[in-house]
C-alpha cells in the first residue's frame, strides 16, 4: 500500500494533513456507526447469552455446523470438479468449425447462464424425477444445479481465454505438425487457463457460495444446518447467521488466497499478455485485479 | 398448458416477474452508484477509504446472497428498526434491494477497478502534469475511459442480478422462483411446462441482454 | 474433428451417468409390509424443523412424528434401529412417496381430496386445526381480528393461502420456515404466526419462548394429520390402521405423546379409531 499510484502525486505536507483529517473524520463516524449498531443490538437482546451460549457448546459444532460445512464442501468440491470439465467440453465445442456442434452448445451455455440456479435446483428435485422414473438427491440436485450454471460461464470464459491468444500461437503449432486436438490440448488449453485463472477462481467462490441455494431442497449444508436447522432448536437467527456468515467468508478468503499463491507461482513461467503500465500500484493480484467481469450468481 | 390459460395462475406468474423487474431495476440503480463510490474509496489516497472499500468487497463477496437478504430483515429491518415501507410487501420488497444492491456493489466496484486499470498509465499522468486533482482526473479523464472497459462486465453483473432477485423470496416477496415452486407443488403432473415457461421467460429476457452489452461493448470498445 | 465429437459425445454420457446416478434402484414394489417383512428396515419421512413434532437435534430427530413412527415401525417388526429417518419439507412428501425415496411419511401431513389422488393415506392419528401463536399478553382472539395485524407463515403453505383467501385484510409476512416467524412474533414484528395449532404448540413449548407466547384457541379449520404410503399400497395401509388402533388401546399412543407434546402439560387427545381412513377403497 505505498503511494506509487500514479492516480495523484506523492502526497506534501498539506495533502498529507487533509487526507489524515479526512481518514480520522471518516474513522470516527464508521466507529460511530459500528457503535450505534452495536448498542441497538445490545437493546433488542441480540447479544444475550442464551443466544450465543450454543456456540460454546461442542454439540452445536459436531452435529451442526460441522456437518453442514462438510456438506457443504462435499457439494462444493463435486461441482467444481464436473463445472470446470463442463466448461472445457463446451468451450472447446462452441469453438468447433462444425455448426452442428457449436450452435447447440452455444445454445445450451447461453440457456443455462441465462436460468436462475433457483429454479434450476428447484426443477432438478422436483422435475427431474418424472422424467427418469427415479428420486434425484438432494445431493444431486444441487450438484448438477451448480455445474450447469458454473460450468457455462466458465465455458465462456476458456472461450474468451482461447480467443484472447495471439493467432501465432495455434499458427506455429499447426506449422509443426500438431492435430487439431494437439493444438487445443498442448497449446491454447493451458495457455488460456492460466490467462482466465482469477475469472476461474471467482467463479468457484460463487460456486461455493452458491451450496447454500442447497437449503430450498433441504440439502443439509451450512446454511441449512447453521442457521435455519440451529435457529430452530435454539431461536437464535441471527446471531447463527453471523456465525455462519464468518465462516463463508474465512473459505472464500482462503480459496481466493490460494487463487493469487498459484497465479504468481504460475506468472513466472510461460507467456502471458504483455502487462502495460498499471495506474494503481495498490491493485491486489489475482483475482481482483483481473481483466474481466466477475459473476456475482447467488 | 391449462396451468396458464388459468388466469389466477397467470397473474402470478406476471407479478412474480414484475417483483423481479423491480427489483433488478432499484439495485441495479443502486449498486452502480454505490460501487463507483466503493471503487473510487479503493483507489483513494486516504488509508481509512481504501480499507473500508476493500472490507466491503471482501465480506460481500464472500457472502452467500441467501444469508445478506436473511441479515436485511433480520438485522437491519427487525433489530436496527429500519422500516422502508408500510406495507410489509413493499418493505420487504425495499429490504431485497438494499440487500442485492449491497451484494452487486462488491462486483460492481471490482469492474470498475479493473475497468480503470485498462486506462493506460500515461493518461493518468497527462492529467495530473496540466494540475487536476485526484477527484478531477477520476471524473473527467479515468472513468468516461474505464466505462468503455466495463461495459461488458456490467453485462454480466446485470445478468447475474436478474437473475439474484430470486432469492429475496427468502424473505416473503413473491417473485418468480416463489410462484414457480407454488405452480409445481400444485401441478404435479405439469412439471415440465411450469419449468420452461418460468426458465424460459428468464432466457427470454436475459439471453438478449447478453447480446446487447456484447455489441456495445464491441461498438465502444477503445482500440488500442 | 473426430476428438471434439469425442468430446462432446462424453460429455453428453456424463451428463447422463450424473442423472443416472441419481435415480433409484429400490423397488420394492409389495408395499411396506413386504419390505418390513423381507430387509427388516423402513425409511421414514419427517419434518426436521418442527419441535415437538419432527426435530433434528444433531443427528437424531426427535417429536410425537418420530414416536408415531417408530410405533408403526415395531407394528411391521422393523427394529427402532432400523429405521432410516429422511428429512422432508411440505412441499416434497408426494414425491418422494411416488418415488420409493420413503416406505412412509409421517410429517404433520393434513389428509385431503388432492393428496389422495398421489398418494395413500392411513390414519388420522391426530386432528390438529389451524390457529394463531401471538405474544402472551396479546389481546388477538380470533382470526376475524387480523385486520391490518401482521401474520406470519411459511411461504405458499395451507395456513398461508387461507389467510390470504378468508382473512385479505390481513398482511401476510411469509418465510421459508416458521423457526423465522418465531424471534418476529417476540419482538412484535409480527403480531401472530399461524398453523396448525400443533405445531404452534410444539414451538411455543421450547425453551427460549416458555412463556413468552399463547395460543388463542379457536382453530379455524380441521387438519387431520395422515400417514402417506405409496397410491397402490392398500395392505400397508390398512396395516398402519391395525397398528394405530392397537396403539390407542395398549396405551403406546398415550406414552408417545406423554413423551413429546405432553411435556407441555396438555392431555393426550382421544384416538377415534372410528374416523380412520379406508385406505382408498370405498
């Protein structure tokens, strides 16, 4: 956090003065803030010991929130694994030079961006079940929700990723002999998904975060288990949801972490886009610093 | 598709979609003024700024939507007592939106972030060398530059919203995903249409919202 | 281009095998008694979010629910431990009896005209009605006082509808579980949660809300609580019928509710075996 932006100039004595004014100012009124909202909590009973006592208590965790946070994972690390073949598979085939390949796969990754993962779980559970003459898990509902969704906007993402390499790349490749599928595979592949690794990563957050949509189908994740199962046996909504809230944000923070640790690991090696001249030198790396849109389902 | 030709059925299903119109719209105003703020604090000369966008991103973003509407009614309507409405719908209705909004900021202020971080460096120097002051070079020289870059993200977090204002049915506003799964419980043998009727209206009004935000993106893209 | 076709044919054989994999492969097509008969174990279908009836606490449930099942269970000779509890909500109890995923269903599950057509009932083993929860000092004695109150409920439910139908003058807060509508009836938010008055019960009787709230007492309708079995599955229903009418004479179904919904002090209600169902045939 040094001030090497390029956005305005090394701060002087004055700059340096107001902006302290206006940091202690804006500090203040955030604490005010906080305070206000701590003490109308403390009114209304929130931090009332019979609402947190359950989180002192061993059985809240291994038979609620633990189990949850495995089911939720569980969930998470299937869907992950079948969203980023999806996205290969469809990105590959809506690149295919065949039309009979790439419209229907356009089509199916443009449908399944475009349907809320709601209705998508919703219809998995309750739908599905006419059609194959058989119960679906909630388990699966969820899971083949996810990869749905996630997996076609990461299709659209490898595409990008594949389109936003220089022609040289594939052109050389081919000038040396490989096959279509060798090109694909040994050259634009790995190449494009490094490139779009912060859009990949983000995605798996959403994707993560997105298990929670699990509860309409009562598929007993951390949202289900946490909060709407431990608020019912203690009444104790809200304070469950900070709990729970904490803990999705110390996951997503750890996975994101683990996203910017590979991409400079990886950002060593290899060729990427030539980085211009950044205007911010306050920009953290990957994912928030990436190039593209992040998707904010669920 | 008798479960349609019903008219109590199909006014559901067309307030369901308005509730959902509604609320993209409200958030979608929403969040894009409080994610430029949020952006602008991040690449504030001020410390206490920049923590405080970062936080706000970080927590939003990290936070499943079901549990940031459970909080706006939980926690700022029934503990913090704020009433937005006076019919219970409507403020649960305006509750939804600060709550997608406040969600949709945190991608929003990301765009923007790295919107502005596609404006070559020199701009940025060329402002500051004829005197403009840090807010001057924002506004008149980075940001009508970044919004070009943006466009197309800002496609994808609108998409995204739509689609996210499905979830405020956790809190009691009858939207779509709310009547569809009334529809289903009550016409078990109809499924099928009930679900692409709803999905397909979805597509029917975001595939083409896809479309739009590519071609301009495209139209402005600034060739560098 | 042979590979991307490749490609593509997999991942449409994926997909497949996913949902495949889904599907069941139990058919157990000679109804309960069969199954209970032949692999020794049901699975139950229950509420998880319904204190005094179907709770989760943990990794056990707990509710006059989970007692009537296991009374129906040793009925059919399925040891208590044989037993594989399965979580439902209101709105997955047809489909999963019409699809094998639970042998029975005992989930304050209201008997009527639209549910027989899906699936066999036997039972009553309870007539609850629906009634409000309101704070112990509230001055509402009736639904014909809603006007302008606040109600809550859950989300597309009987209870719900019928306040929107009979009482539109009410405004209706909805939630996808009653365990929300709890903390806003304590702080006023609301000023009523309506459902059967057996549930407002089993809720009003927890710990956290002992003596905070009151029933008011006057149900507005008739909710016969059933037990769903699969259409087809006569015998296992009349056999439901055999076991629930011994029940209510060696005193089993007394102890269930001692055990459960009686800890509030209420006396266990009267089981008229005369108003249990026929099983679908007339």
């Amino acid at each position: 956090m040094s001030s090497s932006s390029v956005l305005y100039d090394h701060p002087g004595p004055r700059a340096r003065l107001r902006s302290h004014v206006l940091g202690v100012v804006f500090a203040v009124g955030l604490v005010a803030l906080l305070w206000w909202i701590y003490s109308k909590f403390d009114a209304a009973g929130q931090w009332e010991a019979r609402l947190w006592t359950p989180f002192t208590e061993a059985k809240t965790w291994t038979q609620f929130i633990l189990p949850g946070l495995r089911a939720t994972l569980e969930a998470a690390a299937v869907g992950m694994v079948l969203s980023l073949a999806f996205g290969l598979i469809f990105a590959v085939g809506r690149l295919s030079e065949h039309w009979w390949i790439s419209v229907p796969a356009g089509a199916i990754v443009e449908f399944f961006r475009a349907v809320p993962l709601l209705l998508m779980i919703f219809f998995i559970f309750y739908g599905v079940p006419f059609l194959i003459q058989g119960p679906v898990p909630a388990f699966w509902a969820v899971v083949v929700g996810l990869t749905l969704y996630n997996g076609s906007v990461l299709a659209e993402a490898f595409r990008a990723g594949i389109r936003s390499l220089p022609g040289g790349q594939s052109e050389a490749a081919y000038a040396i002999g490989m096959r279509k599928s060798q090109v694909m595979r040994l050259i634009l592949m790995p190449q494009a998904a490094r490139a779009m690794l912060p859009i990949i990563v983000s995605q798996l957050v959403v994707l993560l975060k997105d298990t929670a949509l699990g509860y309409i189908v009562a598929y007993p994740e951390l949202l289900q288990r946490g909060v709407n199962d431990l608020a019912a046996n203690y009444g104790n909504i809200l304070a469950a949801a900070m709990v729970v809230a904490v803990i999705y944000i110390v996951i997503n923070s750890l996975l994101t972490a683990l996203a910017g640790w590979l991409d400079r690991r990886t950002s060593t090696r290899g060729t990427r886009p030539a980085k211009r001249p950044r205007l911010f030198a306050t920009v953290d790396s990957a994912p928030e610093g990436g190039t593209t849109a992040t998707n904010p389902q669920g | 598709m008798h479960v349609f030709t019903d008219p109590k059925n199909f006014d559901a299903y067309l307030s369901g979609f308005l509730w959902i119109l509604k609320l993209t719209g409200a958030s979608a105003g929403l969040a894009l003024l409080l994610g430029v703020l949020l952006a602008a604090m991040r690449v504030s000369p001020v410390p206490v700024l920049r923590g405080v966008g970062a936080a706000w991103v970080n927590i939003f973003r990290n936070t499943p939507l079901t549990l940031i509407v459970l909080f706006c009614y939980f926690g700022l309507y029934s503990t913090l007592g704020l009433n937005l409405a006076d019919s219970l719908d409507l403020n649960n209705y305006w509750l939804g939106v600060v709550g997608l909004s406040a969600y949709t900021a945190a991608f929003v202020c990301e765009a923007v972030r790295s919107g502005v971080n596609t404006v070559p460096a020199g701009q940025a120097e060329a402002a500051r060398a004829i005197g403009l002051t840090f807010t001057q070079t924002l506004r008149i020289v980075i940001l009508p530059q970044a919004t070009r870059s943006v466009v197309a993200p800002f496609g994808s977090i609108l998409i995204a919203l739509c689609k996210n204002a499905t979830i405020v049915g956790t809190i009691g506003v009858i939207e779509a995903s709310s009547v569809m799964k009334d529809l289903l419980n009550e016409n078990g043998d109809a499924v099928i249409p009930i679900f692409l009727v709803f999905a397909g209206t979805f597509a029917a009004l975001l595939i083409p919202t896809g479309y739009l935000f590519g071609w301009l993106a495209n139209r402005l893209a600034v060739k560098r | 281009m042979r590979t991307k076709r490749a490609v593509t044919v997999a991942a449409v054989a994926a997909l497949s095998f996913a949902m495949a994999a889904c599907g069941g492969d139990d058919d157990s097509a000679d109804g309960i008694v069969g199954k209970a008969e032949s692999q020794e174990k049901l699975v139950i279908g229950v509420k998880a979010d319904q204190p005094g009836l179907g709770l989760q606490t943990g990794t056990e449930y707990e509710g006059f629910d989970i007692e009537i099942g296991k009374i129906i269970a040793k009925g059919l000779g399925v040891d208590e431990s044989n037993i594989e509890w399965k979580t439902t909500v209101s709105s997955n109890r047809e489909p999963f009896i019409q699809q094998g995923t639970v042998d029975l269903v005992v989930a304050t599950y209201t008997i009527n005209d639209e549910r027989k057509e899906k699936v066999n009932f036997a039972g009553p083993y309870f007539v609850a009605g629906q009634d409000l929860l309101v704070q112990a000092d509230s001055e509402i004695t009736g639904p014909n006082q809603l006007d302008g109150k606040k109600v809550c409920s859950v989300t597309g439910s009987t209870p719900a509808k019928r306040i929107q139908t009979d009482y539109p003058n009410a405004e209706l807060q909805q939630f996808d579980s009653y365990s929300k509508c709890l903390p806003e009836l304590e702080k006023g938010q609301v000023d009523a949660v309506t459902t059967d008055d057996i549930i407002l019960a089993g809720y009003a009787a927890q710990d956290q809300w002992a003596g905070k709230f009151k029933l008011v007492g006057s149900t507005f309708s008739d909710e016969p609580y059933g037990i769903g079995l699969k259409k087809d599955d006569t015998t296992g229903c009349e056999k439901v019928n055999e076991i629930l009418t011994e029940a209510a004479s060696d005193g089993s179904y007394q102890a269930a509710w001692d055990k459960t919904l009686g800890k509030s002090g209420t006396a266990a209600p009267e089981l008229d075996t005369t108003k249990l169902t026929h099983c679908g045939s007339v």
